[in-house]
C-alpha cells in the first residue's frame, strides 16, 4: 500500500537513491528498530515511503585495524562484533557490549550501524564507543564528513544526520596495551533485556599504580552517550583504591540527576548507578567482582 | 412414566426443590420436560440422562435421571 | 490391579515430532480458498457511553466485505461463563480498552485493519474505576448498573478473636499480588467456516469445545448442534482461552458473509482484550500457638475482575476455600470481594486464585516460624493436612492426602539437606543467598454445586487399532499423550495403537474443560468406562469366534485369550477384520460424573473440593545487595500428581510451573493505569527467559494414589506453578531479611526493602 522498497548493491547506487527521494526515504538494515517502529507509524497516503535495504551492499561489511585504528562497516552485526578476534583483543568490553544485545536473533540482524544510528539512550554499543572516543564517517553523494560519536547526537532518537547521508563506518583508536575495561548491564532479565542501566569504563594505570587515563560512559541514564568528566578526573593521577574509586562512582549518579533531573527512578537508579560504576571500575581494575 | 430430576446452580430457581420426581407422558422428550419446568434459557444449558450428555430433542425413558444445569462452573 | 505396561512410562508425547519439526498446524496456520480477515475495533475509553456508531465509511472502503456491529447479533449480544455480561459488540457502552465495538470482514487483513480506522465512533467518556477497594464504595461510578461487587463469599468457623487472644504469636500483614498475563505463545485466533444448510465450523484454540458450542449457540439464536468446535491443537492457554475469546466473532462473520473466516489477534491486541490472573489485595491475620499450631486465620481478600465477570465468582471461592493454605486451621473467619472495574478483565489462570492467597498464607507462615525460632519445613509439616482432617471451610479430606509425603521428600532432597552449604558460597560478596520453602493444594475438579461430568469413546478400527475420543482439549500439557497410554493399558494393547481424537464436538463425546487440573482424572475414569464396555462388546464376538463360554474370554498383551485353553489366542485384528467382514462395527462410550465433598457450603457454587493435589517447593536464590535483583538458582519441586501416568509429562509440567511461578514473584505485572494498559507487549512486559530459568530445577514426584482415580491419578496442571512463588520470596527473607509482601519482587521493591530495612 504506502511502501516501496529498493534494495541497492552498491554505496553509490545507494547515495543516488537516498539523492533523489531525500524527503521521503528511510535507510533499513537489520530492521530490528525500523520494524518496531514503523508498526506504531501511520501510513501517509500522499507520500508513499522508500524503504532503502542496505544489507545487500556487501561494502559495508567490514572490520580493519591498520596503523592502530580500528573500523567497522556500518553493516557489521552485534553478532560479528562478539566474535571478531580484532576486537576481542583490543576492546573487550565492546565485544561484551554487544553480546549483551537482545537475542541470538537480535544479534545476527541488527547492525552497529543500526543501534548508533537509531540513537537510543539505552543502546548497548554506545556506551562502549564512547569511552573509545569512537567517530563516525558519513558519505553522502555530496561528498564525506567525519563526526566524534558525542557531537553526533541532539537528544534521544535523535541525530545531526542528514536524510541523504548513509553511516559508512565508526572508527575508533586501538587503546594502549596496557589498558584495561569493563561494560556492565543492568537489564530487567538475562536476555532480551533492555539496559536499565549499564557503564563502560576503560582505564590505563601507570608503572607506579597511578591511574593515567580513565574513560567512563554510562548508558541508560542519560538522554544521550557522554564521559563523565568528574568522574574521570576522580580517578586519574590517583593509585586506585576504595575512597577514589567510590567517589568517582559517585559523580556518575550525580551527573545522571544533574542532567535527567529526579525522578520516580531516582531514588533507585542512583545509588544503582552508583554502585555499578563501582563495579565497573573495578572489574577494569582487574579485580574481579563479580 | 417418571422420571428423576436434579436441579443445579441457577436451575434451582425453577422450583422450590432442587431434586424431584416428575411423570410425564409416555415418549415425552427432554424438550417436553423443560416446557414443564417453564425453562428459559434453552441454549446455555446442559443435560445429563443417567451420566450421558443430552440434546433437548431425545427422548427420555422410564426412571430416567436427568441432571438440569448451567455450566456456570470453573476451575 | 495388574501391573501396567504403559501408565507410569515415560511415552514420548505423541504430538512430539510434529511440533519439534513446526509441521503441526495451529489454528491461526489454517486457511481456506475465498476466506475473509476479521478485525474487531476496540474501545478508545477505558469507560464510556456509546453515542453513535457510523460505519458507512468503512463499508465503502474497497476489498471491505462486512462491517457489523451489535444489531447484527442475533441471539444474545452477551457472553460469560458465568454470567453473561460482556458484550459481543457494545451497543450503548464500553467498560474496559479491550471492549469490541465492530467487527470487519475484508479480502486482507490490511484493508480490515484499514476500515477499522474508517468507522466514526462517538464516545461520552465516564469517570474511570481503576482501584477495588474503591468501587466498592456506594459513591463510586458504576461499571454495570447491578453495582461493582460481583461476588462475595464469606466463611467464619469457630472463633477467631478468641483464639487470638490465646495465641502465643499472631502476624497481620497486608499483601499485593500482579496481574499476571498467560502469555500462551498463540494469541487468541481461529478459522470459521459454514456450509449451505447454515452448520457452522470453527477452529480455535480454546479449552471447552462443548461450552464455546453454548456460547456461541447462545449469541447466534442457533441450535447448539449446528455448530461444530475443534479446540485441539491449542498453542497454549493456561486459563486465558477458557472464556469465549474470537469463536463468537468467528462465527458472526460466516453467518452474515456466507465465506470462511479468520481472526488472529496481534499480541498488543491480545494484551488489552485478553484474560489476565486478578491482581489480590490480600489482609491476612495469622494466630500460632507456642508449639507452631495455626490456631487462627483471617483474611479479606479483594480480586480485582476488571470490566466482566467471566469467573472472576468462582476465582474468589477458590482463593477463600485456599486462604489457610493446606492446613488444619480450626478459627477462620475469611472474606472475599470480587469487583468490577475498568481494569482490563481477569478470569481463569492457572491456580485459579489460589497462588495469590498462597503467596501470603505462606509468608505468614515463615513469619510465625521466625518468631517461634522453629524450622520452616517443621512447622509446615506440623500443620499439615492429613486425611479424615477437617479442612479450613469445615469439609473433611475424605480423599488421598499427599502433602506430608511431599514436604518429607522436599526434607530429604539434596538442596534442603546440604542448604547450609548452597547458603554459604555467593558468587560474589555483594551477593547473598537465601533458601525458602512453601507448600499448597489445588482443588481438581469443579467443585460442589455443579455436577462434573465426562465421557470418552472407543472405537475398534478395522486395521485392528484403537481411535479413543476425549473432548478435553490438548492445550500443550500432554493429556492427549497420557489418554493413550491410559487406553492401551485398559484395552490392554500397545499404546502405538492408540489414534486419539481431541478437542472436537464433532468427533469426540463431551468431556468438559481443560482447566481445574481435572483432564486426566476425567478423560481417564470415562476411558475406563468405556474400555469396559467395549470389552464386553469384543467378548461375546471372540467367544463366538474361538467356541468357549463368553465368560472364558481375557484380555491381555495385546491378545483376547481363552482362560481355559490358552491357546486359544485372537489379535483385535481379527476381531476387526471379523466384524468388518460383517458390516458391524465396535464402538463404546464411558460416562463419568465426579464424585463430591459431602460438605455442602449454603449459596456457593464451586467449593469445597474433593479432591487435592498437594506440592511442596523449595527455592534458593541470589540477591543481589547493589541492585536489588534476584537470581533463582536453583529449586526443587515435589508435587504430589496422584499416580504419575507420564513421569516425564509430570516433570514438564513441574518445570514449566516452576518459570512460571518464579516470573510471577519477581518479574511479571500487566500495568493498568488509568484504565490504560502500559505494557502491551513481551518487551515490557518482562517473562523470564531460558537463560533466567534455574540452573537446575529437581523434580521428585511423591505419588499418594487417589482410589477414585484412573490408576491412581488426580491431577497436576495447575499446583507445580503456585508454591514456588512464596518460596522465592521467601528465600529473600532467608537470604537478606526483608519481608516481601508485594509482588513481583522487582529490583527496585527489593533495593528500597533493603534500604528501609538499614534505616531502621
Ligand atoms: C527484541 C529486540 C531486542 C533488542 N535488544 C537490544 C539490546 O539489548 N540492546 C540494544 O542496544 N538494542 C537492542 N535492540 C535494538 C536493535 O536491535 C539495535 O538497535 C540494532 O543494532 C539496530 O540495528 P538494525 O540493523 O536492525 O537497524 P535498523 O532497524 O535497520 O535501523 C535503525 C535505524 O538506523 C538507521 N540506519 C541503519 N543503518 C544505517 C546506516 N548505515 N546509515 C544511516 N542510517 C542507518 C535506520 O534508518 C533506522 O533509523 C533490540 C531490538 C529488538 C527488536
């Protein structure tokens, strides 16, 4: 009735059809959101819509690290992500990240392209891009921009992208070594759970003990992907222990009620928060605590 | 001939007694006992002759016991 | 009784293959040539007058086939297990967000779903009635006009103040129960279709063929016989496709357009207009002597039914007969309320009322134990019911008895046994482990008041098999299975040739519901009947056939023998092959009516019950002191089925009881606001998960036979999913010392517990 359908191969052919039907077309890849929210869309009969497939285009399906950067096709799924050996060695914490994602169903469909994208404040890769200071390189027939991951976000759901821009890769440089991380989730159950809350951290610790450099994103509790500064600066130059990790934990629950406000939650997803970063930090500090 | 009758759950408003005994013409049909009992609701009804499920047009027999209810019921 | 070759096996389900392949065909997978889609339009208030209704627009939407609307209803515009209070299509009001309003025929379910959006609806919305304790209230706006208290059942025995004052401790607690949702993986859908002398046909999942036939026969006008059910293959149930769901609506569409018809409701749709368990608000005062002797209870109960009645009546029975949980307790004095509101609509579900008065009978309990400082299992068993005992509402166990042997195999189990040592080794510091324990019984059967009744049929087949017949529904819980391995040991002949007919009054004789945990024990004690008339119709053929004495004749393995001469042997295919040569055939019925409690309760309808089965539960958990979340590591499940006819079915049901009592208490609630449901489909409403499922789940199955029963069997459906949910909660106050008495126990009800607990 008020869909049509193209399914291009190439990213050209792509950048052409998404050209020419700007005002009227939506990119479709794994549609594990785009099917979810299309049911609760009403049909607009003037303006039939152009659902633009993209998992045809087999350009977009990659994962390269070369000179210490680290990219990933658009159309890379949560399930390639939680098995490439590259990113298992570089990054555990996204690769934990996504096979945190819905279902194995879920997993095999759904692209990374998809959940940046989609921008939801409670999207499991986010949180670890984030701490990566993960950038985004959009291609459109106008030609390539190149955007951090934190600037491309207005607000949940929402994005600077461009209707005739397609989402080529995210890139993200390899951390040190000697770095450690942690991605945590809190869900309502053990699969097919929605993050309530979850936290990446990546922490790099020096020879004397002292704590280097510290990324922490937490994902659920904010309207979209940011580091707590605060609580990075709780941590670094510092040796770790209870009192500096507690108090770095404690700026990312003030940081969620400084920025979402207090709300019903608040008074569980606080100390929650809280104690989950706690966590987090530790299980990056290597010690187990789980 | 006669025949026994039980009345249960909301069949019981039909008649003072929940179990009796009635005499009815030869080759009466359960039919003709509902018309005697001045039954209404004919459809959401269920009917026992001796433990067997009935229809309202088969016959009943001599000292035939017939179980009158809605099925009201759950579990 | 001789010893059984196929009862107490564990036969491989004889729907086994199809359904692990995907070839067996539900409801929703038929279709027929020239079929039309239905789709009912719901109501836009939860509560509202009904000004107009204008459906000119839809009805001229191409590819619209029909759009009808209640002047299209024959026969009653009512439907209701009990009462029949729920409109088929509402005329001049709507009551609740699921009420349907019309109904369209198209040639796809698109343009049906189109057309829903063309008819103009005028609405003057009332003042919504979402809280029972409210409605009650004479100044509350009315849901129906004869007023919101549905049913009100009230039992007093002896004398509970008194016992009170004697008492050496008494607890009072008030406790919430969810709005739990069946969540059957096939939403309510079937086919229809009618031939030309107007006989109707439909084919839906649902759990009573012979009284969806009534129901439907009561909204047509029609004579019950012209129309045909078949409930069998249903994709799940659980109590949420006892009551009419789409068979009316079904039936109205083939009556006005002449062609097949199909419904297949959407899980949002199935979310808002289905069955729901009653959420509870449960009041309960508990009196124990020092020695751990219940000497008292008191509870009022009220059961939110939501807009309509179906048997939310019977549900609140049930829930007052199981108050006292299975124990002696002389001093009752027990109330309950059945409202309506603008909340949805409840009606049966697994437990039929008895897991939400479970769940605070139970934790009444563990708390009177902590008091006393006695062990949980201790007082439990001091408490128990034992047959000739007289039971909470006055009526004597006069049945097998079960529960003793349940708790003492619970005892002996190894997570009870070595639960110090599970207790000890939390996975991680912040974590902390608990074990609980809880008990019930469940009433088989319907109860007093109205006679329950079955019958089943079998028939000689001219290859020499068996086709048995039984009405009860397979609805996934395996009756099917166990009718055949019940039919082959009473045939005597192997249970591969067994062809079993279900669910259809076409094809099988009426054998009632497949609810109240009774299929087995009904559908087995009518086979018995049956079987014993069939083999007194094979006896005088084989007699004839091997020249001995009628009363020489027995049957065994398979083989009519002559006792006299035993070899003198006949196949049931010879006899087959005897009489089909003749033109004859061997077809027998088994009629059965239950028997009752001698206890007769004035002006209720449904309790008490006869017969029970029992269970004990035992859970250990993981709480998690940083979030509030708790993980069931593992449980044991000791029911007592009566005679386990198919072990591995006992286990099946045991395990999938066990999930569905654990999402009870700690995840799952349909949350109404406003009359509005918020949680309209499985990603907020949260069912656990393979993954959320225990580790480990023992079953130990403690068969106390029931002598009224076929070979032993009562029933089990229903009890494996209803103590486990207070031994949960229980075992959160064993691990972290916070009562529960609201559930689902969710992560935030937990942490805030555990933060109250601190300040304190
Ligand atoms: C049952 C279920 C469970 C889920 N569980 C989780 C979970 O646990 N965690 C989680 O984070 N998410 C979850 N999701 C959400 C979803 O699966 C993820 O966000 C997934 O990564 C989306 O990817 P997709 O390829 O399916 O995106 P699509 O649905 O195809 O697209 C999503 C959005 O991104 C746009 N888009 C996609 N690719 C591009 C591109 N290359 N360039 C430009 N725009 C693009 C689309 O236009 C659309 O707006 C779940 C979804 C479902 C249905």
């Amino acid at each position: 009735m008020t869909l049509r359908f193209i399914r291009p191969e190439t990213v050209r052919e792509a950048m052409e059809v998404l050209h020419e039907h700007k005002d009227n077309s939506k990119i479709v890849a794994g549609a594990t959101d785009v099917m979810v929210q299309r049911r609760s869309e009403k049909p607009v009969e003037e303006k039939p819509l152009l659902l633009v497939d993209i998992t045809g285009i087999s350009e977009l399906s990659y994962v390269n690290f070369q000179n210490g950067i680290v990219r990933i096709g658009a159309m890379i799924t949560h399930r390639d992500i939680a098995r490439s050996a590259v990113i298992h060695d570089v990054a555990p914490f996204f690769a934990d990240a996504c096979l945190s994602v819905g279902s194995p169903q879920i997993r095999t469909r759904g692209t990374i392209g998809g959940n940046i994208v989609n921008a939801s404040p409670a999207a499991d890769s986010l949180p670890p891009l984030t701490a990566l200071s993960a950038r985004l390189r959009l291609i459109s027939r106008r030609g390539s921009r190149d955007v951090a991951l934190c600037d491309f976000f207005k607000g949940p759901y929402k994005t600077i992208i461009e209707p005739d821009e397609i989402l080529k890769e995210v890139y993200f440089r390899a951390p040190e070594p000697s770095s450690r991380c942690a991605f945590l989730k809190l869900g309502r159950r053990e699969s097919l759970a929605i993050a309530r809350l979850s936290v990446a951290a990546l922490i790099d610790v020096d020879d004397s003990g002292k704590i280097s450099k510290a990324a922490i994103a937490p994902g659920a509790c904010l309207p979209m992907p940011a580091r707590i500064a605060p609580a990075e600066e709780a941590l670094v130059g510092k040796i770790p222990d209870e009192e500096v990790v507690n108090s770095a934990s404690q700026e990312v629950g003030e940081e969620m009620v400084r920025v979402s406000g207090v709300r019903w939650s608040t008074e569980y997803k606080k100390p929650v928060a809280c104690a989950l970063t706690k966590r987090a930090i530790w299980k990056a500090l290597g010690v187990d605590v789980d | 001939m006669k025949v026994n009758v039980c009345l249960f759950g909301p069949m019981r408003k039909y008649r003072d007694k929940d179990k009796f005994q009635l005499e009815l013409e030869e080759g009466a049909t359960l039919a003709r006992l509902l018309d005697h009992l001045k039954i209404e609701d004919r459809i959401y009804i269920v009917i026992l002759i001796n433990g067997r499920r009935a229809y309202e047009d088969e016959p009943l027999s001599d000292d035939a016991e017939v179980l009158i209810m809605a099925p009201t019921g759950g579990g | 009784m001789t010893k059984t070759e196929w009862v107490g096996a564990d036969v491989i389900r004889i729907d086994a293959k199809d359904k692990v392949r995907g070839v067996l065909k539900y409801m929703s997978d038929l279709s027929f040539p020239n079929m039309i889609y239905g789709a009912v339009l719901r109501s836009k208030h939860p509560h509202a007058l009904i000004k107009k209704i204008n459906t000119k627009r839809a009805k001229e939407l191409d590819g619209v086939v029909t759009v009808l609307t209640h002047e299209d209803v024959p026969g009653l515009n009512g439907f209701g297990i009990a009462i029949p209070d729920q409109p088929v299509l509402c005329s001049d009001k709507v009551r609740y967000m699921g009420d349907a309003i019309a109904l369209v025929g198209a040639e796809s379910k698109e343009i049906a779903e189109r057309a829903l959006e063309l008819i103009e609806v005028e609405y003057q919305p009332l003042p919504v009635v979402c809280d029972p304790e409210q409605a009650m209230l004479s100044s509350s706006p009315k849901v129906h006009e004869t007023g919101n208290l549905h049913n009100h059942v009230k039992i007093e025995r002896g004398n509970v103040e008194a016992a009170f004052k004697e008492a050496q401790v008494v607890v009072e607690n008030t406790y919430f129960t969810p709005r739990q949702m069946h969540a059957f993986l096939e939403p309510e859908s079937g086919v229809a279709a009618i031939d030309e002398d107007k006989n109707i046909t439909i084919w839906c999942g649902g759990q009573h063929p012979y009284r969806d036939q009534l129901q439907v026969a009561r909204a047509l006008g029609m004579n019950p016989r012209k129309i045909r059910i078949v409930n069998t293959p249903t994709g799940g149930a659980f109590g949420g496709k006892d009551e009419i769901t789409v068979q009316i609506h079904l039936a109205l569409l083939v009556l006005h357009t002449g062609r097949p018809a199909k419904i297949v409701l959407s899980r949002e749709e199935s979310v808002i207009a289905g069955m729901k368990r009653h959420p509870m608000r449960i009041h309960m005062k508990t009196a124990a002597a020092a020695d751990g002797t219940i000497l008292a209870n008191e509870a009022r109960v009220v059961s939110d039914t939501g807009a309509y009645a179906s048997l939310g009546g019977p549900v609140i029975g049930f829930a007052i007969e199981h108050s006292c949980g299975a124990y002696r307790v002389e001093n009752v004095k027990l109330e309950g309320f059945c409202v309506y509101t603008n909340n949805g609509v409840a009606g049966a579900f697994r437990g039929f009322g008895a897991n939400q008065v479970t769940f605070a009978v139970e934790t009444q309990l563990d708390m009177i134990a902590e008091k006393l400082g006695m062990d949980k299992l201790e007082i439990r068993k001091r408490n128990a019911l034992r047959s000739g005992d007289i039971a909470a509402l006055g009526h004597q166990m006069e049945a097998s008895v079960g529960l003793l042997r349940t708790l003492e195999a619970a005892e002996n189990s190894r997570l009870w046994q070595l639960k110090e040592e599970f207790k000890a080794k939390p996975s991680a510091p912040h974590k902390k482990r608990g074990i609980g324990i809880a008990c019930s019984f469940q009433g088989c059967g319907l109860g007093k008041g109205l006679p329950d009744y079955g019958a089943a049929s079998v028939e000689l087949l001219p290859n020499g098999q068996f086709a048995i017949g039984v009405s009860c529904p397979e609805i996934g819980q395996g009756n099917t299975t166990a009718f055949a391995q019940m039919a082959a040991d009473y045939i005597r002949c192997s249970v591969d040739d067994i062809v079993v007919l279900s669910g259809d009054t076409g094809h099988t004789l009426d054998s009632g519901t497949s609810t109240a945990s009774r299929s087995i024990y009904t559908g087995g004690n009518a086979l018995k009947h049956a079987v014993q008339n069939l083999h007194n119709a094979i006896s005088p053929i084989a007699a004839e056939i091997l020249c001995v004495p009628e009363d020489d004749i027995s049957f065994g393995h398979g083989k009519i023998v002559s006792k006299s001469c035993p070899d003198k042997i006949l196949s049931f295919k010879d006899i087959a092959e005897y009489i089909t040569a003749r033109g004859l055939s061997i077809k027998s019925e088994g009629h059965f009516i239950w028997p009752v409690s001698e206890t007769e309760l004035e002006g209720y309808v449904g309790i008490p019950h006869l017969l029970y089965s029992y269970i004990t539960q035992i859970a250990l958990v993981e709480v998690n002191t940083l979030t509030g979340e708790t993980e069931v590591i593992e449980a044991v499940s000791v029911p007592d089925p009566g005679k386990a006819i198919n072990p591995q079915g006992v286990e099946g049901q045991s395990e999938g009881g066990v999930v569905m009592g654990m999402g009870y208490a700690l995840t799952e609630d349909t949350i109404i606001k406003e009359g509005m449901t918020l949680t309209r489909n499985f990603s907020t409403y949260i069912l656990p998960t393979s993954l959320d499922m225990p580790c480990k789940i023992e079953t130990i199955i403690a068969e106390e036979l029931e002598p009224s029963g076929p070979f032993g069997a009562k029933g089990i459906g229903e009890a494996v999913c209803v103590p486990i949910s207070p031994a949960i909660t229980n075992a959160i106050h064993d691990a972290v010392k916070v009562w529960i008495k609201q559930i689902p126990a969710t992560p935030e009800r937990v942490y805030t517990a555990l933060k109250s607990r601190e300040v304190s």
